[in-house]
C-alpha cells in the first residue's frame, strides 16, 4: 500500500499572526506544524483527558457564541421596533 492510502491530509485556515507566532513558537523548538498537529490528534483520539478538556471548552464556547449572536440580532430587531413605536419626531410618512 502506498503512503498516499494510509493518510490523510488536512488544511487549515489560521489568521496570519497565529500562524506567524505558531510557525516561531515550533521553530524554536526544532518541531514542525504536521508533528504537533499530528501528536496533538493522535492523542486525542486516544483519549487524552486534557485535551478531551480543551475540545470541551471549545464546544462550550462556541454554543456561548452562537447563542449570544442569535440573542443580539433579535435584540436588534426589537431595538428598532422599539424606535420605530416611539419616535419622538413622529412618523416621518405622515
């Protein structure tokens, strides 16, 4: 079997300063992107309990930020609404 069938490849997206700092921060180590990646994957899969924490943590805030955006845009629309009913000019159609 060649190399191409036992594995996969992956890309992902950073923002250019992390990917900077990250690229500096392994460098300095002698480590690579594809060995952290791959040790931080191969450890979580098998169960690490610190990074199974992390994943946690990121699934936590992600559900907060969903909801506090969903929150905010019906905010916005009573805002508005709000405005709309009690504007102190009147209404500017009449």
């Amino acid at each position: 079997m060649s190399r191409f069938q036992l594995r996969k490849s992956v890309h992902i997206n950073l923002a250019k300063s992390t990917h900077s700092e990250l690229r500096i921060l392994l460098f300095k180590k002698g480590l690579s992107m594809q060995e952290v990646i791959e040790y931080f994957s191969v450890h979580l899969v098998e169960g690490d309990e610190y990074l199974n924490n992390l994943l946690d943590e990121i699934e936590y805030n992600k559900k907060v930020a969903k909801s506090t955006k969903q929150i905010s845009s019906v905010d916005a629309e009573s805002i508005f609404d709000a405005i709309k009913e009690d504007n102190p000019l009147g209404d500017s159609n009449a």
